[in-house]
C-alpha cells in the first residue's frame, strides 16, 4: 500500500530512534474536514490525554501487573542488568496466570508482533469468540482508587514504598 498518512500536513515531521515516522494529527485533520465541510465549531481532543486520565478504570490485574513489572525492573536495574526489557509471558488462560521475565533489548526493539488475523472476525468488525475469551481472565477485577493526602490517584496496596526503595538504591548506584 502507497500514499500518505490521512494526518500528513499535522505530522511533527520527526522520526522515532528506529527511522519510523511520529503518528499523530488524525483529530486535527477531521476537526479541519468537519469544520470546512459542514461548517459549523469544532474541537477535536487527543485520545492520549483521556487514556492517561483513566486509570480509574483500569482493572485490577493490570493495576497488579503494572506494580509487579515496575518492581523486577527496578530490581533488574539495582543489579545492574542492562539491554534488557521485563516482559509477561502467559503460562496458562485458565485461570489466568503470567510470569514476568526478561528479555534481551535487541530481540524486541524495532519488531513488531502483530494481532493473529485468526483472531479477527470474518466480517474484520470485531474479534472473534476464542479470542474474546482470552481477555476476560487476564483483565479481571476492579481496582479502587485512593485519594490519600500524599499520593493523588494511587492505587491500595500499590507498594510505593517498596518501589521508593528500589530507587533510592539505584539513586546511590548512580
């Protein structure tokens, strides 16, 4: 496929570490269309600082995973491995169960792995049934949100103290 991205003339024009181009701009450009077509006030927001936003809904697997690969990558750095990337790697769907491991930067970076098309529907709107049965278990569970004095937005049993540790350590190594 040839031709440019729909969000061309918004695009910051700098490329990623791996020569891949910025994306961004889409919102801006159908703000544009929307605004010269139609002819009416138009906003457009950038879905990233909404995303960024709502950690409040973020289930509680992905809370306690996120926590998780924060501390062995801490760990990891304390040391001193290095070239290295904390990864999950699912050991069984039923009941959901993943081990986190670490892999070797070089064996990742500048590779994409791309969604299975088998786990795609034949209509291309929406995923098929096996694969929407993976999802529930890995992402099970509300998390609550505490809105204590020092920590705006932290989630309980969060360990921030065992992960203020770790930094402190790999301040004094630095």
């Amino acid at each position: 496929m040839t031709g440019e991205y729909a969000a061309e003339e918004f695009q910051s024009g700098h490329d990623d570490a791996f020569g891949h181009k910025y994306l961004s701009g889409i919102g801006k450009c159908l703000e544009n269309i929307v605004r010269k077509e139609i002819g009416c006030k138009v906003r457009s927001i950038e879905l990233n600082v909404m995303q960024r936003c709502a950690s409040h809904m973020a289930s509680k697997t992905d809370v306690d995973e996120s926590v998780k690969i924060g501390e062995e990558a801490v760990k990891a750095a304390v040391k001193g491995e290095t070239g290295k990337m904390m990864a999950f790697k699912r050991i069984s769907d039923r009941p959901y169960f993943s081990e986190i491991v670490t892999v070797d930067a070089k064996e990742v970076a500048n590779k994409e792995r791309l969604f299975p098309k088998e786990w795609i529907n034949n209509q291309g709107n929406n995923v098929t049934a096996f694969c929407s049965g993976l999802f529930p278990a890995a992402y099970s569970g509300r998390s609550k949100c505490s809105y204590g004095k020092r920590y705006a937005g932290t989630f309980e049993n969060s360990k921030l103290v065992l992960i203020k540790k770790y930094l402190t350590s790999l301040k004094k190594l630095i």
